[in-house]
C-alpha cells in the first residue's frame, strides 16, 4: 500500500486578500476591506483540501524563511498534511495580491518568490515521496522545467494530475503524461493556441485528446464539468449554491478529484465528487478556510 493517497507538488503563498466594491479600472484607485492575510498558493491549497478531505497527502513545495513561511506550514501541519518536503529558504515565500467583489469574483496577482526557486534537483532528491505516492499533482506557479522533471520521477503505476494554471503551451512530454489535464475554458484556449478552432467544450477536450493526453476534464463553471478520455466524454452537472468567494475552489476541485481517482473511482465519478467539494468551498470566504471536511461534502 501507498504511504500518501497524493502528494502535491507545488506553490505555496501567503494570500493578501482584499475586498473590493469593484475592481479599478487601469489608472484608478479604490477602496477595499481591511487587509486580511492567509495561507494559500494552488500547490498548498490542494495538499490542505485533501487532507481535510481525509487523504493521506505529502507537500513537495519552498517557501521562504520568514513569517509568512511559518504561516504556510503551520497551517499544513494543523490540516495533517506531511510537510517533510517542504523546503525552506532560498527567497522571500511567494505572496499573492487578491481582490474579491461582492458577487465572489477574484483576480489574483502572483509573486512567485521561493516557488520559483523549486528546482528540478529538488524534484529528484525527493524521489522516496514519489515512491511512495499513488497519485502525484501539480500546477503551473512552478517552474515549469520542474514540472517536467515531476513527470520523469513519478513511480510506475502512479498516477499524474495537472492543473496547468496559470497556462501557457506545454510540451508534449508532459501533456502525454496527464491523467487528466484539468483546464478551465481560459486553460484550455491557451494550451490548444491555433488548434483551438470551436468554442464547444467537447471539441477542445477531443483536441487535447488528440495531442496524446490520457484524460481530460474541462471545468465550466456553473454548468458543472466535461469529462473525457478515450472511453468516451460525460457531462458532470454542477451542485447550485450561493456563492460568497471563489477563491481556492479550482483547487478544492483538483483535490479532491486526484485522491478519489486514487481511491478507485471513474472519471465521471471522482469528477462528481470534485464537484461538492468545490461547491462547499465558495460557501465560504477564503482559500484553505473554506476547504470543507468530507462530512460536509456528504451533507450537500
């Protein structure tokens, strides 16, 4: 048996929220809500939404020696996430700049600080967690050679999830390797570049498909998602719920739906169940604060 249900490989930031009537427009300054600090980054954000979710998770991730770096790991350990491959110094812990209107909306601006200092020796010195994993996931706040080397290091039989964010095209080593590649429309317009020739979600999901990846699950907001892979593609409806922030529920969602692909689950499935999770975050404000529990998942 795997040690770790997943491990992450990822960004680890500390979040400066702000809230905001509107956003500025270019040249404009308005005023917010008091500043409210915490952790977040897409790579820990996934790591703290499994392990709440009952997942045995390890984080391979760098974050700087400072007050913000110890914010990050206490708030990973207090989640039960193993923080053995959490690496620290090298630059300040990456800081990301946050502002959410009433409706729940963010935009997100990110300095990258120590997760650009995540190097691909890093990768393979860690090689005893990849052994040990049954599902490795990652994102696009690290380098993206690192990314690369992620790939060369998983163990045989393991499983790679990518959630390629914030996109860019990515080599056919590592679009072969992803099982799925989660990609929201955005995403997906920027991986597929000239390919992307239809704004019909299925026709971007069997292009990917055809560039070699295994799967494919194309978030869509409140329609639900897209599943695909080469058995076929499924529609996954999305669970209604007021939404208060959005902040961090892509990543609830890539969470949960890498552990219960380890678990055994289909596609469509584990899709599904990724689906509630996401939905309970935006109940609630924050990042890592509103990842629910699985006995809140089970009450929606």
């Amino acid at each position: 048996m795997s040690d770790y249900d997943l491990l992450v490989v990822g960004s680890a930031n500390a979040d400066l929220v702000i809230g905001v009537e509107r956003r500025p427009a270019a040249g404009e300054t308005v005023l917010g809500s008091d500043l409210a600090v915490h952790p977040g980054g897409k790579g820990a954000n996934q790591a703290v939404a499994a392990a709440r979710l009952g997942a045995r998770t390890a984080l391979l991730a760098r974050v700087g020696d400072d007050a913000h770096g110890r914010l990050l790991l206490d708030s990973q350990r207090a989640a039960g996430v193993d923080t053995v491959g959490v690496l620290v110094g090298g630059a300040p812990t990456g800081v990301a700049l946050i502002t959410v209107d009433p409706s729940g909306d963010n935009s997100i601006v990110v300095s990258p600080g120590a997760n650009g200092r995540l190097t691909p020796a890093d990768v393979r010195a860690a090689g005893s967690l990849f052994r040990a994993s049954r599902v490795v996931s990652t994102q696009l706040e690290i380098p993206l050679e690192t990314v690369v080397e992620v790939v060369r290091g998983l163990a045989p039989g393991s499983r790679f999830v990518l959630n390629p964010s914030p996109p860019r095209p990515l080599p056919a080593e590592l679009l072969a390797a992803c099982d799925p590649l989660i990609v929201n429309e955005h995403e997906a317009k920027v991986i597929l570049g000239e390919a992307c020739v239809s704004d019909v979600p299925e026709d971007w999901a069997r292009t990917l498909l055809s560039k070699g990846l295994r799967s494919v699950v194309v978030t869509l907001g409140a329609q639900g998602s897209l599943v695909a892979s080469s058995e076929g593609m499924t529609r996954v409806p999305s669970v209604k719920v007021d939404a208060v922030d959005t902040t961090g529920a892509g990543d609830a969602f890539t969470a949960a739906l890498a552990w219960r692909l380890g678990a055994g689950s289909s596609l469509a499935e584990a899709a599904a169940y990724a689906s509630r999770v996401g939905a309970a975050a935006v109940t609630k404000r924050g990042a890592q604060e509103s990842f629910p529990t699985a006995a809140e998942v089970a009450s929606l």
